[in-house]
C-alpha cells in the first residue's frame, strides 16, 4: 500500500478498527477515511453506495461488525445474522463497484465447525455443524468470505480475507452481560475486589480451551497481510497457543489481585470445547505475534481502569 493511499476503516472506533488505524499511522500511513456509526449507517446499502461513490478508496479494511459474547450471540440471534450480512455485503460489492484496489474481510474463529479437529486449520471450514449459540453469527462470517471469493472468481477483485482468533486489548467491550470472556473477567474480578465480594460466578465448567490474541498484533497481522498476501484462500491469524477458562480465570485474578474465590456455574454453557488456530500458513508468510498474554491482559485492564 502506497503511504498517501486513501485507506478506508470500516468500524475505526471498534478495538479491531482502532488498532488497525493505531498501526497504519505507526507505519506512516497518513491517508484516512473513517466514519463513525452515527455518521454512517453501514446496513444501509444506499448511504454505503454514496460513501465509495464520493471517496473512492483505494483499500479497504472491513473490521466493521456487530460482536459479543456467548449471551449476546445466543440473543440476539436475528440481528447478529442480518446486521453483519448487511454490512459486509455492502462494503464489499460497492468496493467492487468503485475499484477498490485491494479489501481485507476480517471474520472469526467461530466460523469452523463445533467438533472440528484441533487446530483449526482452514480447510475444515464447511465440513461439520456449527456451535449453536453462536451460529447466526458464524454464517455470517462464512458468507462474508465466501463473498470475497466470489468477487474474485467473477470480477477479478483482489479481495482476501483473515480469520482472527478470540481478541482482546485495547477499546475492547467490557459489558456486562455483551462482551466476549476475557474482558467479562477483567470487569468481573475487578467490580469483586473494588466491593469486596466472596467469591467470582463464571459460566460453565472453566475446561473449554480457548486462544487469545491481542488487538495490537492482530492489526500488524493484518496490515502484514495486505501487503504480502493476494491469495484466494482465507488465512488464520492467532499465536498457536490456548488455555483452559479456569487458568484464564486465575490468571486474571492474580493480575487484577483479587482475593475471593472463583465458583463455576456448571448449569451455564460451555460453548465449543476448544478453539485453537493452526496458524502455520501464516507463520510461514513471515508473521508471528509478539505480545504475551499475561503482559497483554496487564495492558488490557490498565486500559479498563481509564474510564473507571
């Protein structure tokens, strides 16, 4: 990408976008166009039609999403599926339509099916059923690369997509019953010590492995990746690496210097039992992640305190 190149962040304000433009200007990337949600209503096909029509951007990142955790997804089943094909299909065929000429799609781990062999590679995209409690989201995901392909199949378009693992870091959503696990945590260990509470209630058994990722090299993946990846096939961006929820728990609890104790609600769902990333086609690109998790969720919760 050429330094002065009107690059385009769909969702800049998100921990995904905003790390994303975090790194670009890192990279003296100075050329910006960004639209907040209240200024642009990206499920709206005519308003998103007269944007690229008007700006004409040269690459596009499409980190715009509606995102959250298990009781979110579980939820708000109808708007995690019709928001996210809106906005995707929107970006992606009017980057089309105005020459756009390179756009990442950004989508999720949850895309492979529940019961997939460990680790994830993207070839088990499509060869089993979905985890149901998020499964209007993952469709939507999968729609979205598959979109990507089809744009390049018919029209030539250099559209690839990447596949982050479970993200966390800065800008992240610390909502209360919405957000993801580990920002649940941070909030969660946090309000416990800040009132004194007994002891911490976190959802299911604490076995479930999951792969954390932090947004700043999640973005330095992407950015790597716009300039060194023009493939059709999707790629997975993680560290390789996992940990159970109950050591994810300990660790956040030690950080935060929580002094209660942790109970597991085993009536509450686990979701799918381990989602780790074969990142090895990325790694032999040249990409690796840099920041260690505990580092990484210290920056996080120095990050949650400012708007305490």
């Amino acid at each position: 990408m050429e330094k002065d190149a009107k690059i385009y962040i769909a969702g800049h304000r998100g921990m995904v976008g905003s790390a994303i433009h975090r790194n670009l200007q890192k990279k003296g990337y100075t050329n910006f166009l960004l639209r907040s949600s209240s200024e642009l209503d990206l499920r709206n096909q005519q308003q998103v039609a007269d944007l690229f029509e008007k700006e004409k951007p040269a690459y596009v990142f499409l980190a715009a999403a509606k995102v959250g955790g298990i009781h979110a997804n579980n939820t708000y089943r109808a708007e995690f599926l019709y928001d996210n094909l809106c906005i995707q299909n929107n970006v992606t065929h009017h980057a089309y339509m105005q020459g756009v000429r390179k756009l990442l799609f950004l989508g999720s781990s949850c895309i492979y099916p529940k019961f997939a062999p460990q680790p994830l590679k993207e070839e088990y995209l499509l060869t089993g059923t979905l985890e149901p409690t998020n499964e209007p989201y993952a469709i939507a995901k999968i729609a979205g690369i598959k979109l990507c392909e089809a744009y390049r199949d018919q029209y030539g378009c250099n559209f690839i997509s990447a596949m982050p693992t479970n993200l966390y870091g800065k800008n992240d959503n610390y909502h209360p019953e919405n957000s993801h696990v580990l920002p649940a945590l941070i909030r969660r260990f946090h309000e416990a010590k800040v009132t004194e509470s007994p002891e911490v209630i976190i959802w299911g058994t604490g076995t479930p492995l999951r792969e954390f990722l932090n947004a700043d090299d999640m973005a330095d993946a992407c950015t790597f990746l716009m300039s060194n990846y023009d493939g059709k096939d999707f790629i997975n961006i993680g560290t390789g690496t996992d940990i159970s929820i109950a050591d994810l728990a300990h660790l956040i609890k030690d950080i935060i210097g929580y002094n209660g104790s942790i109970r597991f609600d085993h009536s509450k769902p686990d979701g799918t039992p381990r989602k780790l990333m074969d990142v090895s086609k990325l790694n032999k690109l040249g990409w690796k992640h840099s920041i260690d998790l505990e580092q990484g969720i210290k920056d996080a919760y120095q990050d949650f305190l400012k708007d305490q």
